[in-house]
C-alpha cells in the first residue's frame, strides 16, 4: 500500500504538479483524453543507472506519478508502478534522486523547462509505449519537443 | 608511377593485407548507413547498382558494401528499402556488386546487418536480447529472443555470410553500429537477461562469440570483420562504459576476428558523436587504445575522421590500421583520387550536415547536402556532359546556388561569368557560417571550395557588380542565359506599418557584421538563422529574446541537428517566446502579442528580424525580355537551405 506521505517524500504536493501542469495547458489540448505520462523514481523502482534496469522486469510496486489527459486539460495523480511490463503509461520517465528533488524544488517555476534539463544531463531516463505514429495521432508531437526529445531517429 | 599525394600521404596508400587477401591502400569504404534505394522487399535496383559502381571506384583498397538484414522476417531490416540477402533469390545482383568491387581493384567486404532494437520496420515490433522500452519514438516496441530464436539468428548470420561469399565476396562484417542487435546483447542497457546470454560481460559477449563462430565455421577462408563500440555513450542511462567495451573487443579477438572496426555511440545516445559539432579526432583515442590493445588485429577507425591527412598521421602513429571511411565519400567519391594527386583543395568536403541521416529517418532514400549526384547516378540527365550547344551563361549572385550552377555549366563547356554585387563571393552562407557555434570552418569551406573550383575551371567571378535593369541594358545581348540566384532576403516590409518601424534591424546587417546589436536583444524569428545570429549573440554576452509565430522553434532545421541548437538555447539562457508576433517597437524594447491575445513587453536595445524571408526574385521581372534564357535557382526562387541551393544550382547547370 502506497501512502500519501511516502509519495509526498518522494514527488513532492500533488497540488503543485497540479497547478504546473495547469500553467502548461496550451501544451496539452491536442493531446487525446486518456493519454498517460508517468514519473517514478530510479531508486525506488530500482531502474538503476550502471547496474540492471531491474525495473524493466522485475515487480516493484513504488509510487508513479502520473499525468492523464481528462477533461480537457491534463491532471497529476499517483498510482503504483509494478515493473514496465505492467504500467499503462505511454511515456514513462524514470528520474534519479537529483532529479526528484530538483523536480520538488521547482514546482513553482517553469518545470518543463527543469525537465527537459534532466533528460539532456542524463538525470532522467524516458521510455516510450508507443511507436511514432500512434503518439503523433495522440496528440505528442509539441510535448514531445517541448521536452527536446527527438521525435524521429537522432543519429547524430 | 607514385603519385604526388600518395607520396606525401604514404602511410594511407601503402598496401595492406586482411586475411589472405592484398589491399591497394589502407583505405576501407564503411558501410556507414544504407541507401534506401532498393525494393521494399530487399531486392536490389538499378538505382543501387549504379550508385555502388561509383563507390567501387573510390579507389578504396576495401570495400564494405552497405549492410544486408539476414532473416526472411525481416525483424532485422531497420530501413525501410534496405536490402536483404536471406535467400539465393538476391544472388545475381550481390555478384554484381562484388565483381564491381574487384574490377576496380578492391577488396569486397559484404556486411551483415540484423538492427535488433532498432529492426522490424515492416513488423510494428522488433526483437532484442529483453524486453527495454524504446528511447525514440521512431522505432518500434520489443520482444525478447528466445534462446531458440537466438540460435536461428546465428544460423540466419552464418546463412548470409555462406551466401556474401558465393556471391564473390572475400570477406564479412557483422556489426554493433549503432545499437543494433550484436550491441543489444553487450550492452547491459539492453541486456537483462538471466541466463547464460546475460548478466556479467563474459555471458553477455555469448551472443557474438557464437556469431563469430558461427561465420568463421561458415566461411572458414575468409575474413570477418566486426564494428563494436569503443564508447556506447549510453553509460548514464546503464550501458556499458568503456572499459567493457574493451572487454568485449577483447573476446572478438580471442575468437579469431581478422578486423576490429571501432565505433562511437548509439543513434539513442544523448551526445554526439559525428555531427559537426564534433571536432575531427576527437574520437581517435578509442581507436588507439583498441590497437595498442590487440597489436596483432587490424584496426579500422574513422568516425569524425574526414581528413586524409590526418587518417595518415593516424596510420604512421599506430592510431589504426585502415582508415575508415564514408561519409566524406558520399559528399566527394574522388576524395581518395584527389588526394592521392594532391588535389585536396578540389574535394567537396563533407560538412557534417547529416542530412544523409535525416532523410533515413523520414524513411527516404540518403542524398548529400554537397554532392547533388549521390542517389541519381542511373540518371543520365544527372550526369555532366558536353553541351551540344555552347552558350553565354551569366550567373546573378556568388553564392552556393550560382557558383554550383557555374562550375557546372562550365564544365559541360558554356562559358559562364558570375556576377556578385559583394567583394567576395559566399553570399549570405559566409555571413551564416561566421555566425555559426559548431565549425564556422565547416562552412566556410564549401564557399573555399567553390572559389578554388571556379578559378580551376575558368568560371569568371566579377566582384562589386550589382545586376540591375541598367547593368542589364549594358550587356545586353552579350550572354544566351541568365541565372538568377540572388539569395533571399529578409521581408522588411511586412513591418513597415509598425510605428517606429526603423528601429528594426535587418538580421543579414547582423550577420555580415555590419550593425552590433545591444546588449539586450529581441530576435524575430527562431527558424535556422534566428537562432544561429542568437545563439552567436548570446554567446558574446548578449540577452536575447527569440519571439517565433510558430508553435516551435527551429521548425526549418534537420531532425539530426535541431536538438544541438535547442540546447544550445537552453545553455545559452536564450529566452523563447512561441506563438507570438510583433506589434510595436520603441527605442525602449519590443511588444508582442501571444496566441491568447495578450500583450507582453520585453525590453532591449535591439529588435533584429530574421524572418520572413523572401525570395530575390525581383530580377525575374527585370530581367525576362532581355535575355533569351532565364531562370532561377536556390533561395533566390524559394528560401529554404544550403542543401536546396546547392542541388538547383547543380540541376540547372547539367541542363542548360
């Protein structure tokens, strides 16, 4: 059983990811109502940088935040995360313990920006759920690169 | 007879041997991407064969030809029209290519290619050593092998490899580059497996021993070749670092590979590792470290290495056997004839671009920003020819669509005079590249190119001569053509209702370097030169503001470098403003208006615009009744990029 307390100690208040996610609406209206993102925690769900993605396989319920278009506009929640085989997101991010406090600090500011920082230093691994055409037609394309994740292929 | 450049650069044309078979020079053609030029089914074309002719004859003393998916599935094909050679079906036509190779003189070397986590284009999944989400939405979601599908994927390898050598090649090559399915198996990022093919680097390197195995059992006269990663660049996201790259070149070795081909990165890492932000060299330590590691396997390298000078520095110093090489050979296939008669100053350089790069992620056939022919050698209208009629050719404007058009024309036999209003040519590309953060030199050195192309072949350059109706009038009937490629220019006028409007400042004024902005600065427009005069500017210490219509910036740049000039903004502190245009200007600062329809006042002491741009095509209307041909080429007709300019420049030239 996941607790409010516990999940607080890692994301910070649900509220604020609220109002963030709030702030950033614009990003958000061509995306279709049941879209998901999810964030946990590296540490937590032992998704561990130079050791095993145990993550990947292995069971470990921990606490995901989770973003869900609804309503028209996108709302923050938590939810269990049970291993990737199991969770139902479209794009998961798995940010390590920097990141989860740089995230918590930064409610207020202009907090994909701070994400998008992390991914680019390497703080926050992403994985996608869904193949190109399938996020495109959900509506992905501006947060993708909002986030400075590279739609296409980015050989570079 | 030596020749003068191979007698400067005689480490890189001395002969070489690989297995038992004798190489011309230490050159090796890498089979750096695929052409996407052959049938959706992997059969071989035309269009291929003719493009694989003219790589044949390179004068590369090895030949690596692009790599072939060995299953009937298709799980291993990552491009869309990328050939195959599962069946005895593809045979005729891989003969072909390996007598090509050997009739100019080469060692031929078929690569195997089975991409792994970045196959299965036809499948909607692909297949990997465990199931690891993907990183880029390009490419397609995972299953796990099984250990009896890993053993049908070794005998698939060993089927192809049989098959590559009754086809008259003399080698093989099985690669990791860049994350395919031999680097998935060594790669702990990739690798999560709990049985004997995954977990400490002895049972991850399973996989490409018995692969190796496999092939030398195959084709136990012949050479195989295997590229692997020196650096993954996925060792913050859990791959391997460095030293268990060494540890699994290390068991290549040991299994009796004949080549170790060193390669850099992952196409998911987060850094570069060729784009043109990379210094050439840059990565030649991991070569050296691989041959002061096996001292008695070849060593091939060349990633970011486009220089024969320094591939032959490299030789003499023990850096690498065999330079690698194929980007720079897609720009100019005459690099290594070139440079074994010293000629270097005639190569199209290869600029990094990586335009080849992006048009495979958009599932089309490669092209090259500076080689306009790679991809239409079956086309015979593509080729140089003499002209049956020779003509008067003027050219307006010096920059890469003209002087492309010129040298062109002027080797079919025209007589061709360019006329720059400038006192150098370039046009507005020099101003660009003084202005760019990766290698201005990179830049600058098509314009050097053209300069010396155009002396080389009698093109007639004349500097500080606007072409206008008047000057028209006083060469009139002097010349049979006229080409405009006058460039673009930005679109002032779309302000010129705005009060205060002179206070704009032309950003080509900035580029040229003929107005310095202040310190704190507005930039109209955040497409490619938006951000390059910004990123420029805030790299000297201005604040700058970008304000772009659009939803995003950099919507004109290509996906392989987009995500550089976006960090750039971000490390630059360049502030970005989207969906928002300018409604008033003062000596104070700049107004905007967001999609929502508010106003925001930014203050500053310059307001630059970049954009819209606009075609120079005013001479279009001058110019058509008092010359018997007209036409125009680059941004003088559209605004787009260098790669557009140069290839209307080419187009025109081998027409008229």
């Amino acid at each position: 059983m996941i607790t409010t307390t516990e999940t607080e100690q890692i994301f910070g208040d649900i509220a604020l990811w609220q109002s963030m996610l709030d702030r950033q609406r614009e990003l958000f209206v061509e995306m279709e109502a049941g879209s998901r993102i999810g964030f946990v925690s590296r540490e937590a769900s032992g998704i561990l940088p130079g050791k095993r993605l145990e993550g990947v396989q292995v069971a470990v319920e921990v606490p995901m935040l989770a973003w869900q278009v609804e309503n028209g506009g996108m709302s923050a929640m938590i939810e269990r995360f049970a291993g990737m085989a199991s969770t139902r997101v479209d794009l998961l991010l798995v940010a390590d313990e920097e990141a989860v406090a740089t995230m918590r600090n930064e409610l207020g500011g202009n907090m994909l920006k701070t994400i998008k920082r992390l991914i680019r230093h390497g703080n926050i691994m992403f994985f996608v759920f869904k193949n190109k055409a399938q996020l495109q037609d959900a509506g992905y394309e501006d947060f993708l690169d909002s986030l400075g994740l590279a739609f296409l292929g980015s050989c570079r | 007879m030596t020749k003068p450049g191979e007698a400067k650069l005689s480490h890189l044309f001395q002969p070489g041997q690989i297995g038992k078979f004798k190489t011309k020079n230490l050159v090796k053609y890498g089979a750096c991407c695929v052409s996407n030029y052959n049938g959706r089914d992997g059969t071989i074309t035309p269009r291929e064969l003719a493009r694989v002719r003219v790589i044949a004859g390179t004068g590369c003393g090895m030949i690596t030809n692009q790599g072939a998916y060995p299953d009937p599935l298709g799980e291993g094909k990552s491009y869309f029209r990328q050939v195959a050679i599962h069946d005895d079906k593809f045979l005729p036509q891989f003969e072909t290519i390996a007598r090509y190779i050997h009739d100019a003189g080469a060692v031929a070397f078929q690569q195997i290619l089975h991409a792994g986590r970045y196959g299965g284009i036809d499948l909607g999944y692909c297949v990997q050593p465990s199931v690891v989400p993907q990183t880029l939405p390009h490419f397609r979601p995972p299953r796990e092998l099984t250990k009896a599908q890993i053993k049908v994927v070794i005998e698939q390898h060993a089927d192809a490899a049989r098959r590559a050598i009754r086809a008259g090649f003399d080698g093989t090559e099985i690669t990791s580059f860049m994350g395919y399915l031999l680097a998935n198996f060594n790669s702990r990022f990739t690798n999560q497996r709990t049985d004997e093919y995954g977990g400490s680097v002895e049972n991850r390197g399973r996989f490409m021993r018995e692969l190796i195995d496999a092939i030398k059992q195959a084709t136990p006269d012949n050479p195989l070749s295997v590229r692997l990663n020196g650096a993954e660049l996925m060792d913050r996201w859990g791959g391997n670092t460095q030293d268990e790259s060494f540890e699994l070149m290390q068991q290549a070795v040991d299994c009796g590979v004949e080549m170790i081909s060193v390669t850099v990165g992952w196409q998911e890492a987060p850094e570069s590792s060729f784009g043109r932000d990379v210094e050439p060299g840059y990565w030649n330590f991991l070569s050296a470290k691989a041959k002061k590691m096996f001292p008695n396997v070849l060593v091939a390298f060349g990633n970011r290495l486009p220089d024969p000078a320094m591939a032959n520095d490299c030789i003499r110093e023990g850096v690498f056997d065999y330079w690698e090489v194929c980007r720079p050979l897609l720009a100019d296939p005459e690099l290594i004839h070139k440079a074994a008669e010293d000629r270097m100053e005639e190569v199209r350089p290869c600029i990094g671009s990586l335009n080849c790069l992006s048009r495979l992620f958009r599932d089309l056939p490669y092209t090259c920003t500076m080689n306009p022919m790679l991809g239409h050698e079956v086309e015979p209208e593509y080729h140089v020819t003499e002209a049956k009629e020779k003509k008067r050719i003027m050219v307006i404007g010096a920059g890469p669509a003209g002087m492309e058009a010129a040298i062109t024309a002027r080797k079919r036999g025209h007589t061709v005079t360019v006329f720059e209003k400038a006192d150098k040519i370039g046009g507005n590309l020099a101003a660009y590249a003084s202005n760019d953060l990766a290698r201005p030199v990179d830049l600058h050195s098509v314009i050097d190119y053209y300069a010396v192309m155009a002396k080389k072949l009698g093109v007639e350059v004349r500097l500080n001569t606007e072409a206008n109706a008047k000057f028209m009038r006083s060469v009139l009937h002097e010349y049979d053509v006229c080409i405009v490629a006058a460039g673009a220019r930005t679109d002032m006028a779309v302000f010129r209702y705005l009060e205060n409007s002179e206070l704009l400042i032309d950003a080509l004024e900035v580029a040229h370097g003929r107005v310095k902005p202040g310190k704190r600065v507005v930039m109209i427009g955040g497409g490619m030169i938006g951000l390059t005069i910004s990123e420029f500017l805030a790299k000297a210490g201005h604040e700058v503001t970008v304000i772009e219509q659009e939803k995003r910036i950099g919507g004109d740049i290509m996906p392989t470098f987009k995500w550089r000039h976006t960090a750039w903004v971000d490390e630059l502190g360049i502030q970005t403003v989207t969906l928002a245009h300018l409604i008033k200007v003062s000596k104070e600062g700049a107004t905007v208006k967001t999609a929502k329809g508010e106003e925001k006042f930014i203050p500053c002491d310059s307001v630059i615009v970049s954009s819209p741009r606009k075609a120079n095509h005013d001479l279009f209307y001058e110019f058509q009744w008092m010359v018997d041909e007209l036409h125009g080429g680059g941004d003088a007709t559209v605004p787009r990029g260098l790669d557009a300019a140069i290839h209307e420049g080419y187009r025109l030239g081998v027409r008229i």
